[in-house]
C-alpha cells in the first residue's frame, strides 16, 4: 500500500517542520504550504489524502481555504484538520461548520495525538470512498466518487463543471433551482443578468448526455429543474 500524502499548511516555519518530522516518522508523505493560495494550487496540483490547516494564514485565512475545498466536488472529501492556538469552543464550532473534519490546538498539540487524528480521519475517508455515492435516474448514472457518467453503460465525458452541474440536479431533483443558485453552486460567484455561463453549460450537458438531457427542464425567467420522468411538466 502506498503511503498517505499529508499536507502541512502553516505560516511558522518551526511548527510546520514540527509537524512534518513527526508525520514523516510515522511513514506520511509530506509536503508543506506557507500560505493559503499556495495551498490551493498544491491541492490542485496534487491531491492529498488529508490537509493540516492552520487558521490564521497570512492572505487566504484557514476558514477561506477550508471553504473553498469543501465548495468544490473534486476537493470537498479530503479530510481538513484545523490547526489554531485558539481555544475557545466557538471557534472550533465555526470552523466544523466550514466543513472542517476535526480540530486541534496547537498549544497544546502532542505528536501521538497528532498522529491518531490524522489516522481517524483517514480510516473515516477509507470507509466513504469504499462505499461510494452513485445517483441514477433511468439509463444515467452519475458515480459521484469516481466522477464517471454512463448512459446505458457508456462512459460519457463530461467537462469539470458539466458534471458538478449534472451532480446538483440529480440531488436536487425534482425542485426549480434558480441561476443564481447554480451560479454559487457551481461556479461560486453570483450571478450576474448578463452571463451565459450557466445556459451555454446545460446546453452542453444535454447534448452530450442525449434522451437523458430531456429531463432537464428550463423554466422561463427563474432557472432549471431535473425530472426523473422526462415528460413531466415544469
């Protein structure tokens, strides 16, 4: 098996060294991040199997970097462990609330503790990823952790944002979803009259997934909406 790729995410040099000597003992792969946009373009560029993440980075604060991965699909399931010299109850609810996977004070942070965290949260990832997410709706079948589409069993490749769209319409199916609404979903930005970048997308997202594209319905001046039964009136 592999070893775990771990990324160390804090501005202090010392603590993150700290940190990164007692992960590589226990057998880690680890790289380490200054800040949060180097973080980001880290995660993109490799993808980690869990993130150390200090709160107070210069920049990109550890709940924006938190936020940002939790928002996106392809990111959102590697688990975050924020790391602060807070202490306060509160904040270790905000940043759980962020989506944060655990929380851990760095005041009073000791290597064995430090190791078992990272351990339980990947054990936790291990169990989902076997599990596995799959949404169907006829002959389409959206495999949300392998990012693959089929329709009757043929793979259909999708662009990054088809299939984060096709994603939400399948788990919101049923229900009118405004542009705006899969513009921040999405894209993570509001939407703005002008754009076309959410039309153009289900354009290309019904093209390419055929009779199964029938499902989606537009409905005049608000949005979209995913109908199991094709012939269903918006």
């Amino acid at each position: 098996m592999s070893a775990k790729r771990i990324l160390v995410v804090d501005d202090e040099p010392d603590f993150a060294r700290f940190m990164e000597d007692i992960l590589k003992r226990e057998g880690f792969v680890v790289s380490v991040a200054g800040n949060g946009l180097q973080a980001l373009k880290m995660v993109a560029e490799s993808r980690p199997d869990a993130i150390l993440l200090d709160w107070n980075l210069p920049g990109k604060d550890g709940i924006e970097v938190c936020r940002t991965l939790k928002a996106e699909s392809s990111t959102k399931n590697i688990p975050v462990l924020m790391l602060t010299v807070r202490g306060r109850e509160t904040d270790a609810v905000l940043g759980l609330e962020m989506g944060a996977d655990d929380y851990i004070t760095k005041r009073v942070l000791r290597p064995r503790e430090l190791v078992a965290r990272v351990h339980a949260a990947l054990r936790k990832t291990a169990v989902e990823d076997k599990s596995g997410r799959v949404l169907r709706s006829g002959k389409l079948v959206v495999d949300v952790e392998r990012r693959l589409v089929t329709v009757a069993g043929e793979v259909i490749p999708l662009r990054p944002k088809e299939f984060d769209l096709l994603q939400l319409f399948l788990e919101k199916r049923g229900r009118v979803l405004t542009r705006n609404f899969l513009n921040e979903s999405v894209w993570h930005q509001p939407y703005l009259s002008t754009s076309r970048v959410v039309d153009t997308t289900v354009t290309r997202l019904r093209g390419k997934i055929g009779k199964e594209g029938d499902k989606i319905f537009a409905i005049t001046g608000i949005g979209y909406k995913f109908e199991d039964d094709p012939n269903a009136l918006p």
